[in-house]
C-alpha cells in the first residue's frame, strides 16, 4: 500500500470537513424550519417526521463517528500512557469547546433570552459531562460529544487494563453485542438500558469500524477485521431507517478508497481548511446561527440571504477559535505535559546526592 502511515491522513480531515458541513445545512434547512419555521418555503422542506428529521443529521455525524474510531485508535497506539492520552483529548477539545459555549451563551443573552438555561446548568456545561449529570445541554449539538466521551473512557479503560494488542476480539464482541442489543430492544428496557448506553451500542458499528479501517490501514490483515467491517455494515441496517442505513453504508466504501489510497482527490486547500475548522463549526454554528437567521428574517431578509449569512458568520467564528484558541491552546498544553513528564523523570533519574541538595 502506497499511503504513507507517517504523515497526515488528509482525507480524513476533508471527509470530516464535509460532515461538519453537511450538519449545517441540515440544521440551518430542514431543521430550523421544523423548529421555527423559515419566512418562505425552502429548496429542501421540513419533515413532520421526528425520525426522519433526526436522521437528515445522524448521517453525517455517523461518519464523525467512523472517523474518531480511527484517529482514536491510532491516537491510543502512539501515546506511551493512559494520562498521555487523557492531555491529548483535553487539548484537542476542551479550549475550543469552553470558548465556543462561551460564544453561544452571550448570543442566547443577547438574541433569545427566553432560551437561557439556569446558571447552575450553565455552570455544569463547562465540564462537558452535563449529560451525565442529567443537566441540559446548552447547544444540543453536544449531545455528540456526551457519546464521544463515553467512547475515550471505554478507549482508555481497555488501554489501561492492557489489551489493545486484543482490539481485534474485543471489537467483535462488542459488534455481537450491539447487534444482540438491537434485536432484543435493549433500548426499551430501564436495566438493559443502562449497558446499552454505557457501551454506546447504538454507535458502536460506527467506531469500531473506524478501528477496524485503522488496523487495515497500517497493514493487519487478519480475516476477523473483514468480519468486522462486514458485521458493521450489516449492524448499520439493524440501527437505522432502510434509506438512511443505504446511505451511511456508502462510508464504508468511501473509507476503503481512503486507506488504500484512491481518495487523494479529494484533498485541496479549502476542504482541508473546512476540515480543518470542523470542530468549532459544529460546536459554534447552530444556536448562533438559528438566532441570527430568526432575527434577520425577522426584519425582512430572504430565506436565503439569511441562511448564507449564519453559515458565513458560523465559518469566520470557527476559523477564529481554531487558530486564535484551538490550536495555541493544543500546542501549550501539550508542551506544558511534555515538560511536567520530563521534569519528573530527570528527578526519578537523578543521583540522590544531587536529590539531595
């Protein structure tokens, strides 16, 4: 295989950038106009289906999902700890995340205060963990991130105990049980409940399957990853409307194309960029940019015109906190982890006469 495992996998930061993308406009299209209802009609029409509408913005967020399990993964198999990988997901999420929330709490104060959840609830956002608490979300495209972050607990707690060289049985059993979970309604029942949230086996098919691209990607050739990602597939049409499993299914073959190297034409600068600034899109763009399109609709601005000017604004705030916070904060945090670990090895090292001074 030609991809070299040594440098940035580009497609999957294209790929990421469209799914960021694609969450926009489902929100800012059919969404608001089930929410609030746009002063016209648009292109793409609101459903009254409540299933329907959801899975107009699980599609993309699927592929989110199928692209963590990767870059997880790969993340896991690089880092020398359990603490190592807990500073790298704190520095990739939480500045950004904590600015963002920032950003969407002054625009609910300022442009939809009736929306305004209790300061206490506020308060609790700013852990990221308010769904474990039973607290609301703030934005609720953080839901996402509540699944994500039972993911890299799982993620770690299998690091920690030592079995990633067992991912492979690991992840089949989880697909065994994800599939056993559906067929047998885990999901309606208040005990069996429980476990299927916690191992998010409503989501699994979707990152383990990214695990299982991962491992292909860097060589394994076993025949249980094939399994694997067949299973995966098969699960996809168990969790999800017949329409909506058809399409998702695509991104396995569009993962495929990625690891063996034939979707490099899709990597160019602005869809890099996009993928680039994904994160504080997703996390900035919909509350801020259902207010503004209410408001300016409100005084006279077309469908249209209004739609364009919330993604515009969601895209020039994403660019911001990425390069003004994201990535700065990314680098200091790290560097600052980077030195904490070696100034505590030197003390471990050093001499202990020279301890001793």
């Amino acid at each position: 295989m030609s991809v070299n495992k040594t440098s940035r996998f580009e497609e999957l930061d294209v790929l990421r950038g469209l799914a960021a993308f694609a969450v926009v406009l489902v929100h800012f299209l059919p969404l608001y106009d089930h929410l609030y209802g746009h002063a016209t009609p648009v292109f793409w029409p609101a459903s009254d289906n409540l299933e329907t509408l959801k899975y107009y913005g699980v599609i993309p967020v699927s592929l989110f999902f199928m692209i963590s399990g990767f870059v997880i993964f790969m993340t896991l198999e690089r880092v020398s700890s359990t603490a190592d990988f807990a500073v790298s997901r704190f520095s990739r999420l939480f500045p950004a995340y904590w600015v963002c929330l920032t950003l969407t709490i002054i625009a609910t104060a300022l442009l939809m205060p009736s929306a305004m959840l209790p300061a206490s609830d506020i308060a609790v956002n700013y852990t990221m963990f308010q769904r474990f608490f039973g607290v609301p979300h703030v934005d609720e495209v953080y839901w996402t991130l509540y699944v994500e972050l039972k993911f890299y607990i799982l993620m770690a707690l299998i690091c920690r105990l030592g079995w990633i060289g067992k991912m492979t049985h690991i992840c089949a059993g989880w697909l065994v049980l994800a599939v056993v979970a559906e067929i047998a309604g885990f999901k309606d029942h208040p005990v069996a409940y429980a476990l299927y949230d916690l191992l998010i086996l409503e989501w699994a098919p979707f990152f383990l399957s990214g695990i299982a691209f991962y491992l292909l990607w860097t060589g394994r050739r076993e025949r249980l990853i094939h399994a694997i990602l067949a299973g995966s597939v098969a699960a996809n049409f168990l969790i999800a409307p017949l329409w909506a499993a058809v399409i998702q299914a695509s991104f396995w073959g569009v993962f495929w194309l990625g690891i063996t190297g034939r979707l490099s034409f899709i990597i160019c600068r602005p869809l890099v960029f996009l993928g680039t600034i994904s994160y504080s899109l997703y996390l900035v763009h919909q509350n801020i940019g259902f207010y503004l399109i209410n408001w300016l609709q409100g005084h006279g601005v077309g469908v249209a015109a209004s739609i364009l000017c919330a993604t515009a604004l969601g895209l020039l705030l994403a660019t911001a906190v990425t390069f003004w916070v994201e990535k700065p904060a990314l680098r200091w945090i790290r560097q600052a982890w980077k030195k904490a670990k070696n100034s505590k090895q030197e003390k471990v090292l050093a001499p202990a006469s020279a301890r001793t001074i």
